[in-house]
C-alpha cells in the first residue's frame, strides 16, 4: 500500500510567491525513500514540516518547469566526474576511458571570447533590470497569486482527508507480516467467541471492512489529486523524451553516411598507399629484427671476449665489454629467455675481475718493490707473465700499471693503496738485511755462520766499514725513495687524467642545466601536422595517442639509419669490442680507456674521492720517507748500544752528522716532508758526543791547569797562524802542516790585532779547545745550543780555576811553587785578559748558528765576560795590595834625619824597580801606568799618615826640606822606569792642607 506525502493544503509564503518550511514539528517518517520522479521534476515546498520530502510538486510550480529544468542532461553525463562508477558506461566501455580524457584541441575558426566582449551589453542591461525588479517586488502577478491560493485550499482539503486515516498505514516499517502490526490492523480478537459466527461479529466484520475500503478511497483521490496536478508536467517530459529519441535517429543516419562515405574513400584512395606504407614499416621492422640479432650473437660472444681479455690483463676493456653488454641487456635485450642468466654471470665475472686486479696489483707491487736497486730503472719496463695466463705482455710494465689503476679506479677499489703500503714497508724493512750481509760477505774477520745476528755483525765492524755500509743503506733508501715516488706519480697521472675527463664530461650537462644553447638541437617532439596524420592512418591499435607516440620514436631518423639511441650506441660498442683484437696498440688502449670512463660514468669515483686518493698518494710516499728513516734509526741504534758512537772522535762524529743530514735533505727534496725519527736519533748521539767531547775538553783543560807553573811561554807558529785566521774571520781549525825545515820559531809574544798578549801554554791550548768547539757547530748545526752551554762551562771552568791556583794560592800544592809572584799574577791576568778578547768572537759565531728564539742563551757570555773581568780587578788589586803591605811595613819605620835621600825611600825605590822588571813586558803600558798610578796613591797615603804621626808638616823648616828631598828621590826614580815618564806622581797630596 502506497502512502501520499502528508501536506498543508494551506500554501505559507511571502509575497514573491516563495514557499518556506515550517521548523515548528518534525516531519513524519516516510514509508521508503523510492520517489517516482526524483530526476526531472523540481522539489515541492510545503506549509507544513510533517509531509517535507524531495519529491517535486506540480502544484507550485506548473506553469514553469520545462525539460529543461532536468538536472541530469546528456553533457552532465559525459563530463561525471566519477570515473571509478563509470567503468560499465558504454562511451568508456566501447571507446575507452580516454575517449572522456582526451583533451579537445580548440578551434582555430572561433574568436577566444572573454569577459571584456560583454562588457557593453552588461552596461547597457543593467539599469533596465534594476527598474524590472523593483516593479516586480512591487506589483505581484495575478496568475501566481491566484495559483497560490488554489494550491493552498488543495493542500489543506487533501490534509484533511489524509488525517482521517490512521497513522500505522502512514508508518515506513508497516507491514502486515509483524503480528503486532496485523493484530492492530484486523482487531481479531473481536470476532473470537466460544461459539461460531454470531451476528454481531458479521456486523464488526462488515464494518471494519467498510472502513478499510474508506480509507482505500480516501487514499486513491489523494494519488489521483497529485497525479493530475503533475501530469501536464509528465507528458510534457515524455514529449521531449520522444523528441530526443527522434534527434538521435537522424544523428545515427548521418553517422551511417558517413561511414559509407569513409569506406568508400579508404576504399578508393588510401588503401594503396597504405599498404605501401606497411611493407615500409615491415621492412624496417625486419631490419630492427636483423640488428636485434647481430646485437645478440655480439652479446652471445660477450664471454668469451672478456676472457681474452683478461689473457693479456686487458682489464679495462674486459670491465667495459661487461658494462656495455649489462647495460645492452637491461635496454636492448629485455626479457629474452635465453639471456635470463646471463647477468648474474657477467655479476660474478666482474667479481672476479675485481679480484684478479687486486691481485696483480699485489704482484706488480711486490716485484717492483723488491727488484734490484741499481741495475733496473725506476719503472719496469720488461715483459712479465700475466696473472692470468703464461702469454706475456706486449705492453711496457708503466702501461700495466696504469691499466691496473685505471681499471681498479673504474670499479671505485680505492683501497689498493693500502697494498702497496703494506709491500712497501716490507720491501723497507729487508733492505737493511740485504745491504749488511753484502757488505759482511767482503769482511774476512766476521763469520756469519758464528755471528748470525745483524746486530752483533754491526758492532764488530770498525768505524770505516760500518760507515761505508751505512752509506750504503742510504744509497738504496734514496734509490727506493726514488722508485716509490716514480711509481705512485704514475698513478697520481692516472687520477688526474680520470679527473679530468670526469670534469670534462660534467661540462656538457652543466651546459644544460644552465639553459646554455645546444650546436645541434634534435626536433622538438610535437609532430607536424602530417605526420600526426600518417602515424593515425598507419597505426593499427585502438588508441590514437600510441600512434602518436610511435610516430615521436620514430622521428629521430627514416628507417632508424640516422641518429641512434643510447641502447644502439651500448651495442656498437659491444661489437667494436668484439671486432678490435685485444691488445692491439697501446694508443688504441688509451684512447679505450678514455671511452671506458665516459661511458662508465656512473661507476667512476666522484671528485672528492679522486682528490682524497691524491691525499692519499702524497701521504704514502711521505709514509715511505718515515719508513726509511726509522730503519735507519735501528742501524744508529744498534751501533750505539756499545756505546761506540759515543767514543767516536770529532772529525768521525762529523763524517756520520754530515752523511745523515745528507741523506735526510735529500728525501726532504724527494718526498717533500721533513721528518724528525733520523734526525732525532742523531740528536740524542750528538748530545751524549757532546757531553764526551765536553768531559774530554774540560778533563785536558783541568790537567793542564794542574800542572801549569804559570811562566810565560813560547808561542809557536801554528799557534800565531791559528790567531791570525781568528782575526780574518775564519773560525775553524787549520789542516795540519807535515813540519818542514823552513818552519818559523816560536815567538816569545803572541799577537792579537797587534797587541801583544804574554800567555801561559795552557791559554793556548784553551784557544784550539774553543776553536773545536767552534768546529762542531759548524759541522753540526743542531747541536749550537748544547755546545753553546758547554763551551761556557768550560771558560767557566778556566776563570774559577785560574783563581783557585793563582789568587787563592792553590799552585804551591799542586805544582809545588814556592810563592805567587807579581810576574805569575801579571801573566794569569794577562791570559784572562786574552780569553775576554776572544769571547765577543765566539758569541757572535754562535749567534750564526742559533734560531732567533734561541738568541736568549747568549747571555751566558756577558756573565763569562762579566767573571772575567772581575777576577782581572782583581789581580790587579793584589797587586796593588802586595805593594800597599810593602809600603805600610818600610814606611812605618820612616823618621827625617840625614843623611838624604834616607834608607826607606832607597827600599821604596827598590821595590819599585823590581814590581817594574817583573811586570813592565807582561801589561801592556796602559796597564802599567793605571797600576803605578795606584801603588803611588798607596805610598801617598801611608807617607802622609806616618808624616802626621811624626809631625812635619809643610811649613819650610829643615824636616819639610829632608822630605822634600826624598819624595823628589822617590819621583825622580819612579819616572826613570820603562814608559812611567810621563806619570804625574802629584806628591803635593801628601802634606795635609793647614787649618
């Protein structure tokens, strides 16, 4: 049973004949939610929010609904979104689902219109709409009002009827099945009685059915109510269903025409050449097929070629073959059966290439570094085996060399530097093995079969020998310095030219990228309008967008004979591969190689990782030079465990500082690295060479100060000779003169700048000990500054020594003198004096040999200079001293008296004359006159304090002309004396000035 939508036959609305829903109840529940029209009719507004549904209404709105107020029409159809509900629609089923995609190019004969092109219609239209909306906001139509009333009355006579229904018939879930809902329905419980029919419920029975058939009348006027209020409307829809279906037969009989009309033109005018264009495309396709096969019989011989290859260690060319035929597989050769396991092969091919390069690596790096040192050049250059086979080969061993780089550079082992490390330093450390038992085979006085160790062997060799072999162990260090350094600049070559060339491929893709014009442009891929055509008539598929992409592939070239793609050129290069004979010609290698990088871009290192194995190269070869200098640490080492080394003499000390220094500029100008190991170790043998050769210095020098009498001495020639090459500059020791009888005599001064220097034997010996000072340093320039502190110890040495046995009186014991007399101090003085002459001398040549930061030790010598100086102050004040005891002791037993001059003044005098014969030769005059100058102001004052204890004064009496007279004595003698003539003795001093 059907229900009717529950409305208000009242129509509630504005005045612009609008109906608007009443929110004040609920809406009823409907019966299903099937509608009979929900697509072609609009929806009915009601007064009352019971009966709203979105079914259409007639009533309301009759008079202007036409079909084409539908709100699914043929355009929406096509144009549905919903693609995934589309699939089984019959343009998609038929022709595709791009048929609906395909975008429609647009027509060239229709303008583009824009928004501008209605400008003027819209200025011209819009005042006149203005004034038509507000005459129809203020004038109603007749018609609608009208309309609205009867559609009010209709509505609230058909609620009324409706309501005298009752409400289960209106429910969605009636159902007569449900007994609840049957039993409310058919009351049966009224017609139950004990016994059978009564007359009462025949009459209940008569009545509930009247109703029932009441309610059914009721019921069918209201359908019959809105089917003809909506059937104007209806048969309208179906008038313009029929007139659809017309349309569309006159659509399918002009589609038919032109169909035949197309049959007919392919029939009379396309199929000829058509068919011409066919057998063109069979016949490239038959050439493609050819080429396909050609390529495969090429790649079929893949294996067999890398293997030839790799006979003759063509390790590049074979690692290219696989590349290109790998890559021909994955573009050319997709998907054939019969090549399935050919990519895991060349896989574990490649493999095993990888190992084979590392293992010829190891082999060439090992017969390279353990070859003969001399007799072989840098590089070898003669014919070797192959690891692979016994087939030697042709190419030098540089060029093996650079294929083997090339190659292991090409599948990025970039650790094959640490096998050549690890050969390298084992080749180092049998060098020293080989160059002893060479050397030990010409030495008749050592049995290598008693003597087994090498350093025992060592340690029995003389200094010659041992000297001689460790030149030669620097010889074949530098020899294997020289080969490492020729052999890694081979492969720093091969890096930089694969850096080169990745640099250069890089160029044309930054070109690119950077909008940069291209010489030979291809054509863009839209096609000419011809073309488009050919391809579409050509093309057998389905879909015209494959025929146009065909026609783009095939563009590049007519028959694929003139540009080829990238997978045709990776097969040209297979068969090139298989054509050229391996090994040919060492240009023709190169020149492959060079194709192999460009083609293996991909494969290749980046430019960080070339310039990090560059790094790499430089630290090996720099790793090379401390390998070299530490094995020849251990040969220092094991000599010097005797101590040997240290009792070398200088001129051998030498010899071995000059060979190492040697040996270690010359791997400093080869390998460009400074390194400390040799140099430190022989600056621990020089420290302890110096300390002996400092305790030797200065036990001589203490011997000789023992047993020094302190008398002046001869001074022979080469002693002059060696103070004359001082003075030139020259501050080295002189060679040996084999004596001769022309020699000179020794002479009795020794000349300085032509001063005379009175000296002891001892003085001239400590000048050629600080001479040889001066010598090692020169010799060896690292050990200036322990040198430095040595030397001034032992001037040191020599100035508190001089004092212990001159001043301090130390030679009475030791070399049993009777006294210190004025000459011995005289001439300690002198010898000092000498010494302090000759500092400023060494400290300016050792400030040559110093570091500016170590200038801070030469103030060791301003404090010698300083000691020296002192101690000459203080000689000549025990001088002074002497003559001051003398002067007190006689002239406290001066009195005035004739006869004149007086005894005392003649003891004076004498003593005077004697300090003078002992010292005048010794001190040069300056000295001498300084010195007299303060012996007589010691007389003047011990002259002057025995006159005031006497009495006289200067006041011409007989006692101040007795004085008178001697002090004109003493002057007359004093001045007689060698070069005091010209000295004012001033004895005007010894009267006190009167009060």
């Amino acid at each position: 049973m059907a229900s009717s939508h529950g409305s208000s036959p009242v129509p509630r609305g504005g005045r612009d004949g609008i109906y608007r829903k009443e929110r004040d109840t609920p809406p009823p529940p409907r019966c299903r939610s099937v509608r009979s029209l929900p697509d072609v009719c609009p929806k009915e507004p009601t007064g009352d929010g019971r009966g709203l549904c979105d079914g259409p209404s007639v009533v309301a709105e009759h008079d202007r609904w036409t079909v084409y107020s539908s709100k699914v029409n043929l355009p929406a159809a096509l144009n549905d979104p919903r693609l995934a509900k589309r699939e089984s629609d019959f343009f998609t089923k038929t022709w595709g689902l791009d048929f609906a995609e395909t975008e429609v190019m647009p027509s060239f004969y229709l303008p583009n219109i824009t928004r501008e092109h209605f400008g003027p219609y819209l200025q011209e239209m819009t005042q006149r709409e203005r004034i038509h909306e507000r005459c129809k906001s203020i004038c109603p139509n007749k018609d609608d009002v009208d309309a609205a009333s009867s559609i009010a009355s209709n509505h609230e006579k058909s609620r009324v009827e409706l309501e005298q229904v009752p409400k289960i018939f209106m429910k969605p879930e009636f159902a007569l099945e449900n007994p609840a809902t049957f039993n409310s329905v058919l009351p049966w419980s009224h017609f139950n009685s004990a016994g059978g029919k009564s007359n009462r419920d025949v009459a209940s029975s008569k009545l509930l059915q009247e109703k029932l058939s009441h309610y059914l009348d009721v019921v069918e006027v209201s359908i019959a109510r809105q089917i003809s209020l909506r059937s104007d409307a209806f048969f309208h829809a179906m008038s313009s269903q029929h007139e659809l279906q017309d349309r569309l037969r006159e659509t399918q009989r002009a589609v038919a025409v032109l169909r035949g009309r197309t049959a007919a033109i392919d029939r009379i005018m396309c199929r000829g050449p058509l068919q011409a264009l066919r057998t063109a495309l069979t016949r490239n396709n038959c050439a493609k097929l050819h080429n396909k096969l050609k390529l495969m019989a090429a790649v079929h011989q893949t294996q067999p070629t890398v293997q030839l290859l790799l006979s003759t260690s063509e390790f590049v060319g074979a690692l290219e073959l696989i590349s290109t035929t790998k890559e021909v597989l994955q573009q050319e050769l997709q998907g054939i059966h019969s090549f399935r396991h050919l990519g895991s092969q060349l896989c574990e091919l490649e493999k095993l290439i990888d190992k084979m390069m590392v293992e010829d690596f190891s082999m060439y790096a090992r017969s390279d570094l353990n070859r003969s040192l001399r007799d072989e050049p840098l590089v070898l250059e003669k014919m070797m085996c192959s690891s692979q086979g016994h087939k030697p080969n042709v190419a030098s061993q540089k060029e093996r060399l650079e294929s083997l780089v090339f190659g292991l550079l090409r599948q990025r082992k970039l650790d094959f530097l640490d096998i050549y490390s690890d050969e390298m330093i084992t080749a180092a450390k049998a060098i020293v093995p080989q160059c002893v038992s060479e050397n030990v085979l010409h030495m008749e006085d050592i049995d290598t079969e008693v003597i087994t160790k090498l350093t025992d062997q060592m340690r029995l060799m003389t200094f010659p020998q041992w000297f001689e072999l460790l030149e030669n162990i620097f010889e074949s260090f530098l020899l294997f310095l020289q080969k490492i350094q020729a052999t890694l600049s081979v492969v720093t070559n091969v890096v930089l030219e694969v850096l080169a060339s990745n640099q250069r491929n890089r160029l044309p893709e930054e070109g690119a990228v950077s909008g940069a014009p291209v010489p030979e442009a291809p054509r863009g891929p839209s096609l000419l309008q011809g073309e488009a055509e050919l391809a579409y008539l050509t093309h057998e598929g389905l879909f015209i967008s494959d025929a146009l992409n065909e026609a783009q592939q095939q563009q590049v070239g007519v028959g694929g004979l003139e540009v080829q793609d990238q997978g045709s050129a990776a097969g040209s290069r297979i068969q090139q591969s298989l054509a050229e004979p391996a090994g040919s010609d060492s240009a023709q290698n190169s020149i492959s190689r060079d194709q192999s990088f460009i083609s293996g871009d991909a494969m290749m290192p980046t430019d960080l990782e070339l310039n990090r194995v560059i790094n790499n190269l430089q630290e090996l070869l720099h790793a090379a030079s401390d390998v070299s200098h530490d094995r020849c640490v251990k040969v220092l080492t094991a000599r010097a465990k005797d101590g040997s080394l240290e009792r070398l003499g200088s001129a051998e000390f030498v010899c071995l500082s000059q060979a190492v220094e040697t040996f270690v500029r010359d791997t400093e100008e080869l390998c460009g690295r400074r390194s400390g190991s040799l140099r430190g170790a022989l600056q621990s043998q020089a420290n302890r060479f110096v300390h002996r050769f400092h305790d030797e210095r200065k036990t001589k020098l203490s011997l000789l100060l023992d047993n020094e009498r302190w008398k002046q001495a001869e001074v022979p020639a080469e002693f002059q000779d060696l103070v004359n090459s001082i003075a030139d500059g020259r501050i080295t020791l002189p060679e040996r003169k084999i004596p001769g009888p022309e020699d000179r005599k020794p002479a009795e001064f020794l000349l300085v700048n032509g001063q005379k220097y009175a000296v002891v034997g001892t003085v001239l010996l400590l000048i050629r000990i600080f001479l040889e000072y001066c010598q090692c340093v020169n010799d060896i320039p690292s050990i200036a500054t322990d040198m430095l502190t040595r030397l001034s110890d032992l001037l040191k040495h020599f100035n508190s020594r001089t004092c212990q046995l001159v001043l301090g009186a130390g030679a009475l014991q030791v070399v049993g003198l009777k006294t210190i007399t004025t000459k011995n101090l005289a001439l300690a003085s002198r010898c000092l004096q000498l010494v302090v002459n000759y500092i400023p001398v060494i400290r300016a040549h050792f400030e040559t040999k110093l570091q500016p930061k170590q200038f801070s030790v030469l103030r060791h010598f301003d404090h010698i200079t300083k000691d020296y100086n002192d101690h000459v102050a203080e000689i000549s004040a025990k001088l002074v001293a002497i003559m001051d005891s003398l002067f007190e002791k006689v002239l406290s037993k001066y009195e005035v008296k004739a006869p004149m001059p007086s005894a005392c003044f003649r003891n004076v005098c004498k003593q005077m004359a004697k300090m003078h014969e002992a010292i005048s030769e010794l001190l040069p005059e300056e000295q001498m006159q300084m010195l007299f100058l303060r012996i007589n102001a010691s007389l003047k004052m011990h002259l002057k304090r025995q006159l005031a204890r006497l009495g006289v004064v200067n006041d011409g009496g007989p006692q101040h002309g007795l004085v008178v007279v001697d002090v004109a004595f003493y002057t007359e003698n004093v001045q007689a004396l060698k070069n005091l003539d010209r000295l004012d003795l001033n004895m005007v001093e010894i009267w006190e000035q009167k009060r």
